[in-house]
C-alpha cells in the first residue's frame, strides 16, 4: 500500500486542508496520504480536521519552514 502525496507549499490557508480532504474522500482505508505545506496555520488546521473527520494524523514534522503531515485514512463504518 502506497502513500499519496500533495505538494501544497505556498498554499495559505485552508487550501492544503481542503485539497487533503478531497484526496482523502478518493482513498480506500488504512491508505495514508502525505501533505507539504509551509504555512504555519496548517499545524492547528490539520489536528483539527483529523480530529473532526475521523482520520488519523500519524505524523507531523517539520524542516526548514516546510511541515510535513502524514493521514491515514479512516475505515468506513456501516450504518
């Protein structure tokens, strides 16, 4: 199982949030998506966005201005 990626640097926010979201409604479970982003919002905007969608922030770093987020996305849940 790969690992998607989206360049999102110099993007301001919410766009790096947003263009994750839409990458994550095309992915199948357990796949993780990686999003670079240098704006500084993007730290608080992600564990948001996780924590409310149900995905997984696995990881989180930074090097030199250029934050890297890795999601893994969350299983479907049958109603």
């Amino acid at each position: 199982m790969g690992e998607q990626l989206i360049d999102a640097q110099f993007m301001k926010s919410p766009m790096p949030v947003l263009r994750a979201a839409r990458a994550l409604r095309g992915m199948a479970a357990g796949e993780k998506l990686r999003v670079l982003a240098t704006d500084p919002e993007t730290l608080s905007d992600f564990r948001d966005f996780c924590k409310t969608s149900g995905h997984a922030l696995v990881a989180t770093s930074e090097v030199r201005g250029v934050y890297s987020f890795t999601i893994r996305c969350k299983a479907e849940t049958s109603s």
